[in-house]
C-alpha cells in the first residue's frame, strides 16, 4: 500500500512471536489467497490448528505453495513465527530466484501485551514456550538487518487497546 511501500509482486515473510499480530496484520493488508499460514495448514492435514503432530506436514505443503506462487509471480505473504534462520533464508533465496521482492514484516509489540493477548485467547501457548519465542524474536529481530531484504517492516502494535497496569494504591 501506499504507506508500508510493500510492492506488487513480494514475498513477505512474517516475523514474531505467538500474539504478536502477525495473522491479523496480514488480513488487514492483503487477500486471504495471498496468505500462506501454517496453523492454517496443520488444521488441514491435522485435528487443528495447534496440532504440533501435523507440523512437519504442514509446513511441507507451505513450501510447496509458497514456491507454486513464487514461481507464478504472484505475492504471498508466510504466516509463520518466521524465527528459524534458516527458514527465512530459504524463502529469500526463493524470492530472488523468482524475481519477487524480498520483504521481512517483523511484528512487535510490548511483552505485557503479548502475554495479556496470549491469555485472552482460546488456546494460549504456555507462558514457557512464550518466553522462549519473545526472547527468540528479539535475537530474530536483530539479525533481519544483516539478511540481505529489500524491504524491512515494522509493525509496532500500539497498547492502548488494553487496560493500563496501575501501580497499587498506598494505604
Ligand atoms: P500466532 O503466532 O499465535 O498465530 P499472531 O501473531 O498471528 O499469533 P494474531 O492472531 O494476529 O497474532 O493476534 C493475537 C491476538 O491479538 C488476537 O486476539 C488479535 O485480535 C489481537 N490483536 C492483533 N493485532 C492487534 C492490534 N493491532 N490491536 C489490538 N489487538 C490486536
Ligand atoms: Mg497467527
């Protein structure tokens, strides 16, 4: 769009921990065809979303239709944490074989949001396996730069949607 400066067509990978906005970020800003998730895909292969069993599955068939509409030319954005180096690193190397811009959207927001979203959800991912994925996004976030994107995005989520934490009142 006109203010994120995302060209037509990208390869956008989506970067940052459970609750971070990564999925609704998405939805905003392009068409549901046009997104790839792997929670998505472990509940088609597997009993649901959260279904860890059908990962290795899931993100076999993400990479089989990032690639399919890479080599299309036609954008798609990878909804997943986007933590794995490695991972990222292969959809770069895709990108430029198949002439998209290469582009990282890397979602943060407080670390009291994120866990308070966390809670609020239906299945919320165990406090532990949070803290690991906020401190493995903040050493993914640092080491984007030196990636080689076209095009990095920050999409910082504002925290007054929620209530602010009051210090207690002095008795
Ligand atoms: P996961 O990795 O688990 O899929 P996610 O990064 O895709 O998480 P979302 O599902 O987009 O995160 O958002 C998590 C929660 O935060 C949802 O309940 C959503 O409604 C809320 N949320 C996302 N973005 C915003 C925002 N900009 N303002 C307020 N609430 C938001
Ligand atoms: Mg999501």
């Amino acid at each position: 769009s006109a203010t994120d400066g995302i060209p037509d067509p990208a390869l956008v990978v989506l970067v940052g921990a459970s609750g971070s906005g990564k999925s609704t970020w998405a939805a905003s800003r392009f068409r549901a065809s046009e997104i790839v998730s792997s929670d998505a895909l472990r509940a088609v292969v597997g009993s649901g979303e959260h279904d860890l069993d059908a990962s290795a599955d899931a993100f076999d068939l993400l990479d089989r239709i990032v690639a399919g509409r890479a080599r299309r030319r036609l954008s798609v954005v990878v909804d997943t944490l986007g933590l794995d180096p490695t991972m990222r690193r292969a959809w770069l190397a895709l990108a430029r074989e198949t002439g998209l811009a290469a582009v990282v959207v890397r979602l943060t927001a407080p670390e009291r949001v994120v866990r308070q979203r966390n809670r609020e959800r239906d299945r919320s991912v165990p406090a532990a396996v949070l803290t690991r994925q906020l401190r493995s996004a903040r050493r993914a976030m640092a080491e984007i730069d030196a990636e080689g994107w076209d095009l990095v995005v920050d999409v910082v989520h504002e925290p007054e949607a929620l209530p602010r934490e009051r210090a207690p009142r002095p008795v």
